[in-house]
C-alpha cells in the first residue's frame, strides 16, 4: 500500500519558505533520479547529500493524483562517518527491506489516500476499474429505502451495535438484518485506531466497514459518501447503517466550527439516493457546558441552520423537568415544522445493561458511562428504535 525507498538529495530546484515547501533532486542507489517534494520549515530545510526516506508509490504506479515522490524522513547526510551513523543507517536499510517486501494484492487499487502526503497509500476502492464492484456503479443506484443512522460522535457507534445486536437476539425470527458502519474523514483518519470498531468486527456484530474520502482501512474503501453508502446496501448487502465520524471529533466553542456539521451532509447524501435518514440526537443533562445542555447545540444546528431536506429525528420521552426542557427547546427551535420528530420510550437501564453484557469493554462518552448520563443514551436508544422500526418494517415489504 505504501512503497518506500532511500534516495540522496542532488539538488535544490525551488523552495518557498513562507509555504515551507521545497521541491528537491533525487538520486536512487541504482543511479536513476526523480524530483521529490519536502514539506519542512524555515529551520529544516534539505541540501545536496541529504539522504531521505521516500514515499515513492504514486510514481511506481504511474499515477497523475499524487504523482511524486515525498519526502518522509531525512536520515543523514553523505559523508558523516561516526559510527552511530552508519550503525543507524545499517537498521533503516534493513526495515526498508523488510517494508517493501509487505506490498500486498492491495496495492493492485489506485486511489490514492492521505493524498500529497509523505504517508500517502493506494486503497482499492469500490468504484475503480479494477475493483470487482466497478460495473454495479457504473449504473445509477439508490439505498432502496435502507435507514441510515447519522451520529456526530463515535462513541455513539457501540452504543447504537449494542442496542441492534440486542434487538437482533430478542427478535431471532427470520433473516437477521445486516449492520454496516461507514466512517467519515472527520476525525481520526485510519479506521484501525478505533477500538470499538476492532470489537464489533470481532464480536460479529457488523456485516463490514467502508472509509470513504481520506479515512482508509474498512473493508470496502470508497472515494466519497454517497458511494460509501450505496456500497453498504449493495456491496455488504446491510439493511441498516449506521455513519459517524472516527474517534477524536473537534469543536471551537462557536456556532459552526465543530466537526459534526458533517451530519447535515450525510442526511443530504442518505435522502438524494433514497434512503431515510435517522438522525442520532446528542443529548446530555449531566454536561457543565450550557450549550451542550439538553439537546447539544450542535445537534440543533445541524437540524435548524444547515440540513435542506426532512430527516426522522427520534428522542426519548424522559420524566419530569428533563422531558419538559426537551420538549421546550423542540417546540422553541419548531423543528417539528421541518423534520419528522417522533417520540420513544427509553430503553430501561436493565435493558441497557443486558445490551452491554456482551460488549467487553466499558462504553463512555466524554468520560460518562450510562450511570453519569443517562440522556444520552436514551436519546441514541430513540434513535436506534426508530431505525430498527424501518428497517423490519422494509424486511416485512420485501418477503411480502
């Protein structure tokens, strides 16, 4: 996926230090050379007989999107001869080594992620040419009504299994549905850092997984979102998806910088090829930010500001004040007005905790477990409901 090679700096052709970028000569150890780009800063700049670590695979391959080399590394410069030197030297050969000979069938794809990077890798994507999924989206193609549960948080991932894989076991009748989870590039970009998602696939809980824009390392790559949920329902087959961003969202505290907005952008995708969105609320009573009180901001942004088309929106039916607050902010922002707004029971605590008996590790959210905030987890147990409610109810249509 990714090719690396060793090369020394020959020459300096251009450098920019306000863009902190230098285009460098290379020369390889069998004497070919190629240009290469160094992203440094003022204080780091390469010279001749620099030796550099090389992302070199766009080239080999032949590509125009990220078509050369980048440098990694700089490892030294020809002529030091202490011998931490060479001793360093010695170790960074034989890792070189033992790296290019763990390309795989994979590198076979050509769409290029991490794109002008030093660690830019080939993936092969769904849709490409040599995939074996090419021709299914050389055709016009729509998710066939396939509820998508669209979260702002990660944490709402296992949560959200958790529930379906209790409802799966509760209801064992028939066909079970198939879940997919669709990872954004909005967070963390290699879906390998995601423990939950290393749990659910081990525990089965999940038909597969697709990246799509810069995130790489599902199980199906795609190059954008719509195609990433048109391979969940016809790639993986999955009846229900759930899409959310990796682990490590950000937010600045103002009315639109924050990496959720990314939401609004996933109802679009879900509702112009025909599927039905279910939005995941994010809900809190036990947070000290007044903004993220009741139903975030963010969630309310999205739904109020930024989404053109009607999503379902479940929320919990929650007692005394908590419920009233709800309601209150619901009726004040007339969301009623321009998305389906249901209300759910909450799912019990003992149902919570019989859905989580199975999870090996303990969920939490902003470093809150079920006890600590139990909002949002009812408000991801609402949505979870209503997306299960569509999803069986299409199983239903399909078998009729």
């Amino acid at each position: 996926m990714i090719e690396w090679k060793i090369a020394t700096v020959v020459q300096i052709l251009s450098s920019c230090r306000e863009q902190e970028l230098e285009e460098v000569q290379v020369r390889f150890t069998d004497g070919s050379e190629g240009v290469a780009i160094h992203y440094g800063n003022p204080v780091l700049l390469l010279e001749p007989g620099d030796r550099v670590l090389l992302n070199t695979t766009a080239v080999s391959l032949g590509l125009g999107t990220g078509g050369v080399h980048f440098v990694h590394d700089v490892l030294g410069h020809d002529g030091y001869g202490d011998t931490d030197d060479w001793d360093r030297r010695y170790r960074e050969d034989a890792e070189l080594k033992r790296m290019e000979t763990e390309r795989t069938d994979k590198s076979a794809g050509h769409i290029m992620k991490l794109r002008y990077t030093s660690l830019q890798r080939t993936v092969m994507a769904v849709e490409e040419q040599a995939s074996p999924f090419h021709e299914l989206f050389t055709g016009k193609l729509s998710l066939e009504g396939m509820p998508v549960l669209v979260g702002e948080l990660h944490s709402m991932l296992p949560v959200a299994a958790s529930r379906l894989q209790q409802l799966k076991n509760r209801h064992p009748e028939g066909r079970q549905p198939r879940i997919a989870y669709i990872m954004s590039d909005s967070a963390a970009l290699p879906l390998a850092f995601s423990k939950h998602v290393r749990q659910l696939k081990e525990l089965g809980w999940l038909a597969g997984t697709i990246t799509y824009g810069q995130a790489y390392g599902g199980d199906h790559e795609a190059v954008n979102k719509f195609t990433a949920l048109l391979a969940a329902r016809h790639v993986l087959s999955a009846d229900l998806a759930i899409a959310a961003p990796g682990p490590g969202s950000v937010g600045t505290g103002t009315l639109l910088g924050f990496s959720g907005t990314e939401a609004a952008e996933l109802i679009h995708a879900v509702s112009a090829l025909k599927g039905r969105p279910v939005v995941i609320p994010r809900i809190s009573f036990a947070e000290q930010r007044s903004r993220h009180q009741g139903i975030s901001h963010h969630t309310m942004t999205v739904l109020q500001d930024l989404t053109l088309v009607k999503a379902s929106v479940p929320l919990p039916e929650l007692e005394g004040e908590k419920g009233e607050i709800l309601r209150h902010q619901m009726n004040g922002a007339q969301l009623g007005v321009k998305h389906d707004i249901s209300w759910h029971e909450p799912v019990t605590e003992p149902l919570w905790r019989e859905a989580f008996s199975e999870y090996p590790t303990a969920i939490s959210s902003m470093g809150r477990g079920l006890n600590a905030d139990p909002a949002f987890f009812a408000a991801i147990g609402a949505a979870v409901d209503c997306a299960w409610m569509y999803a069986t109810h299409k199983w239903r249509l399909r078998r009729a």
